[in-house]
C-alpha cells in the first residue's frame, strides 16, 4: 500500500485511505435528521444507525424500509422552511439531505440559517447538478477534462451542434431530470426530439470508454475520495434500453487504471472546489464525479451533488468508518481532522427491481413479498393503511445488495435476494458486474 498526500494510487479493498491528520471522527450523542425517501436514503439510514455516535435517526419522509431503523415524520422535501422547522422540532445536531431537488431548492441554506449543521450543499452550489451549463462553465474555469460541449436553447443550435460532433449524440436536459435527462443515440432525428422537448440542452462530443462513479466527501476545502463504484443506467441487458435512474451498481473496479483517483483529485476535484471558493459558493457536501475513463484519460461526464443511487448502496456496504462522524465533520467544517477511512474486504454488488413500464410509465400498487429480509434495500415503496402490506410506489422498487469475498459471490448474492422477491411485471437486469467478473471490460487506448 502506499499513500500520496491525501488519496491514494490503487485500490486493494481493505486499505485505510485519505491520511489527512490522525484525528478521532468519533462523534457521541449525535441527533440526525434524513431528508429523502428513496434508496439513497435507505442506504445512508442503514449507515448512520451502525455509527455508536449517532443517538437517534429521523428520517423525513423515508419509506417502510427506513421505518425499521428510524422514526418517520412528514415533510415535503422540497420546502425549506418545513425542513428547517422539522429539523428544530426533533432537535437535530445534523441534517443529511439525500436528494438534488431539495439542496437545489435551498435546503441546506434553510437549516443552516437555523444554526445546525447540514451535510448538503447550498443552492447555490447545488448549481453544479442543478445545471449542466453552470457545471460546464465551471469546469471550464478550473481547466477540468471534460468533453467539448455547446449550450443550445433552439433548433438551430442544437442542430448544428449535432452535426459538428457527430454520431454518437449526447444531448443532455439542462435541468434535474431525476437521472433520465440524458439521451445517447446514434438516431439523429431522436436526438434533436429529446432536444426539443427539453428546451433548453447541453449538446456534448461522445467520451468513449467505461464508465466510473467516485464520490468525494468534501468540506469545501479539504476533500477525501471514497471507492469508485460502476453502475449501469440503461434499463436492459448489454445496455439497452432507455436511460434510467440506475439498474445496479458494484465496487470495487479491479480494472480502473492504477493512479486514478490520484489524477482525479488532482485534475478534477480540487481545481473544481477551489473555482467554486473563488466564485463565493463553496461546495460542501458530497461531490459525485461521473467519469468516462477514455483514451487520453479520465473525462468528466457530470457532476451530481449527493450520493449517487444505486451506488451508495455498494460504497457504504464497503465502508468500515463509522459514517456519521464522517459526513458530521464535512458539515462542520473538520474533514481535514478526520482519520483515515477504512474499507472492508469483498466487493459488493446491488441489483434494481423496477416496476412494469418504468422508466416510462411505472405501474404502481402491486403487493411485494419477500423484501423482509437483510440486503433489501426500499426505493420506491408504501405501506397499505388497510393491512399494512407492502406495495410498489415507484419505478425502481427495491434493490438486493450483498458483500462477498469477491466481485462473483457477492453478485450471486445480490442476485439471490432478487430472486426471492415477487412483484407482478417486475423488471431487472441479469448482467450486473458480469463484464468486470469475466475481464470484458476494456480502457480505450
């Protein structure tokens, strides 16, 4: 193992990373409060209860998955004001908002106005995945690899956009879209249809390579990186289908070139929260970094700013530091005092089940049976007021995520809990991780 400044330069699965001081993280008696429903939210939950430091868990509104490790109460996440005040009701010392909608709306900016510490950036820094336009300029300040973009906002633009960077077409909505705003097509005609019914767009080169996720917890200064995740956002087998939020997700990556996430935090995160200090707007939160790894290195695709899902899933099954004094410590201001993370052995890999007709039309209200059990995480689920059965109340429904020894036995895990839940007309991949088990995987070059 051998570390450089504050990440490091390969990934074997149980090192300590990120030596930015020898401090204690140990946070004791802390109260929290969760903003979101989904299985980000879910995830983090399962995390934030493990930590001995964290006394109580609220989540706002959560799910039935979350009700078994946290109080609910009712707020609508996108209001400020409503969450502020939750988060003075229940006396929370830390609020962790899990969606985009609401830190763009200016959640964390309302709490913080409250004295409590957030982890989440504020709106305006929320910016960077509120808008791809603002995240290009961004990146083009602080000179991040990125592809070469146009910002269309009419046919004729987007048009001569098209046809400047040719075949394949990446037209990406301007806005939050929930992950679905983004179409990559070889049909010219399409293209400029997704393009039209967005308004205005991001017209991008194609970046040629695999794909990576790393999330980078960040205070607005000092930053650590945790293990790059893989997932899959198209809804079928070989990547078919239309994008989704996301189908599965697995980390470790055995593959990723040696040194990435060095390049990483050296080319793309730091210069990016140093550009938005300079603007006035410090990012502090959790920084997602989409990247394609292309021939002539990593390339930004976008940048999220939260926890990626269903990505989250696997990265926290890895991660042995305690998580609530982890994200404490960016809220308040103390990464840099913040010891060495540590990682479990294994890999681990999450499978999404997704309802009949998602992404388009997701049925909703089917009974779902079998998701009792340890490694079914809850994304999009309700509990019927008659007699408390658990019913589908979204696109992605419910997730299997396990740990293994290995990348291959932890798959056949995650797909083993899959396989145990019923959902009529439900929908899943069956070839998560299965490129990276088999070495299929290939770094243009």
């Amino acid at each position: 193992m051998r570390l450089t400044g504050q990440w490091i330069t390969r990934w074997p699965v149980n090192l300590m990373i990120n030596r930015v001081g020898e401090g204690d993280s140990r946070i004791s008696g802390v109260r929290v409060l969760l903003v979101g429903g989904g299985g980000r939210e879910h995830a983090l939950a399962l995390g934030l209860v493990a930590d001995s430091g964290v006394s109580a868990l609220i989540a706002a509104p959560g799910n039935p998955g979350i009700a078994g490790v946290a109080e609910l109460r009712a707020v609508t996440p996108t209001d400020p004001a409503a969450v502020a005040a939750l988060a003075v009701e229940v006396a929370a010392d830390l609020v962790v908002v899990g969606p985009e909608a609401p830190l763009v709306a200016g959640v964390a900016d309302a709490v913080r106005a409250k004295g409590i510490a957030v982890f989440g950036p504020s709106g305006a820094a929320a910016q960077l995945e509120g808008s791809k336009a603002f995240a290009k300029d961004v990146m083009t300040a602080a000179g991040v690899p990125t592809a070469r973009a146009y910002v269309c906002a009419d046919e004729e633009s987007t048009a001569r956009a098209l046809d400047e960077f040719g075949a394949p077409y990446v037209v990406k909505d301007d806005g939050l879209a929930a992950g679905k705003g983004v179409v990559v097509t070889d049909d010219r005609a399409a293209a400029l249809a997704h393009a039209n019914e967005c308004g205005r767009v991001v017209v991008e080169e194609f970046l040629d390579g695999p794909e990576v996720s790393l999330f980078v917890v960040t205070d607005g200064e000092a930053a650590l990186p945790l293990v790059p995740a893989q997932d899959f956002k198209r809804l079928g087998d070989g990547d078919t289908g239309p994008n989704t939020g996301g189908m599965g997700a697995y980390a470790p990556l055995a593959w990723a070139p040696s040194g990435l996430v060095d390049d990483v935090m050296r080319d793309v995160v730091h210069p990016t929260l140093a550009e938005m200090r300079r603007r006035g707007t410090p990012f502090a939160g959790l920084l997602y970094v989409g990247l394609a790894i292309t021939a002539a290195g990593p390339r930004v695709i976008e940048f999220n700013a939260r926890f990626g899902d269903p990505e989250t899933q696997v990265v926290l099954a890895l991660l042995e530091t305690p998580l609530g004094g982890l994200l404490h410590a960016a809220a308040t201001g103390t990464l840099a005092e913040h010891p060495p993370l540590q990682w479990r052995d294994g890999s681990a890999v999450t499978v999404v089940l997704a309802s009949a007709g998602y992404p388009a039309a997701p049925r909703t209200g089917d009974v779902i049976t079998g998701a009792d059990r340890p490694g079914i995480i809850h994304a999009g689920t309700a509990r019927r007021a008659s007699d408390g059965a658990l019913l589908s109340a979204g696109g992605r429904v419910l997730c299997g995520t396990a740990t293994g020894a290995d990348l291959a036995a932890a798959r056949d895990a995650a797909y083993a809990l899959v396989d145990g839940v019923e959902l009529a007309g439900s929908q899943h991949r069956t070839d998560i991780a299965a490129a990276a088990i088999e070495d299929r995987i290939t770094i243009p070059g």
